[in-house]
C-alpha cells in the first residue's frame, strides 16, 4: 500500500496529465479509494489518540489534585507542631533522628488600600498593547498599517 502523500502525489500528477479522460477517471477513483482507505485507518489512530489524551489529562488532574491535598496536610501538619513547640515554650527538641525548631517569622509589607498610599510609594506600569482586532478592520479596507500585515495560517481538519 503506498503512503498517504505517495497518494495524494499520484493524484494531483493524474489530474494535470495528458491522457484520456476516460482512462484518467477510472485511475483517479481508484486511486481516491485508496486515499479513502488509508484516511479511514488514520481517522481511527486519530480517534485512539484522543481518548488517549482525555484519559492522560483526567489522570493527570487527579494527580495533581492528589498532590496539593497531600502539601495542605503537610502545611496543617508543620503549623500543628510549630504550634506546640510555641505554646510549652520550647525553641527546638529532638525526635527520634529528627530536630524540630521554630524561628521567628519574618517581617513582610501588607498592603490594605493600594488607592491611600502616597505617589512615592507606588509603582505605576504602562502596557502597550496592539489592538488586532481594529488592524484587522483596516487592513481588510486596504489601508496599509506600518507594523502589521495580514496572514493566512495553516488550514484545519475537521473530523466528524
């Protein structure tokens, strides 16, 4: 069996050709069944793929969601001790082959209204940002915009 691009190669050779446009037909249609054909055995390793991929991502989430339950009673489990340690006065013990201490937490800004606090204390950004939408308008117009242009990207397949 040839290769899909052997295929559509032949095809496209087929249709340009000098030959008789009887015998071009019956060549043609044989060749698109073999096209057919082997879009057919490809549409379903698409189709396996995809319910691959759905399966991966739903595991992938379970996972992860599996993970931060785990790090939630690892936090909850750290700030019990750190809170016993606090509360019989203690700055470090020694647990079986473990040492535990607490240290002082470190001082942090926390801003309550961003709005009350004084132009020297605030940082202002500026986001330039094209708007592609309105270039698009106008470029389909025929303007010429310096900057930017029209593309066409990469045709799609849908599959039913």
């Amino acid at each position: 069996m040839s290769k899909l691009y052997e295929i559509a190669n032949e095809y496209a050779e087929l249709a340009n050709s000098d030959m008789d446009a009887e015998m071009i037909a019956d060549t043609l249609e044989g060749i698109q069944g073999e096209f057919e054909d082997k879009a057919k055995n490809i549409l379903a390793i698409i189709k396996n793929e995809q319910a691959l991929e759905l399966a991966l991502k739903a595991e992938a989430k379970s996972l992860t969601e599996r993970a931060k339950s785990s790090s939630n009673r690892i936090e909850r489990l750290k700030t019990y001790l750190a809170s016993s340690l606090e509360t019989m006065e203690l700055k470090s013990i020694t647990a079986g082959v473990h040492k535990l201490s607490t240290r002082k937490g470190v001082v942090s800004v926390q801003i309550d209204d961003l709005e009350k606090l004084p132009i020297d204390f605030v940082d202002f950004q500026t986001v330039i940002k094209a708007d592609k939408n309105l270039i698009k308008e106008k470029l389909k117009l025929g303007e010429k915009i310096e900057g930017a242009c029209l593309v066409t990207g990469k045709s799609t397949l849908t599959i039913k």
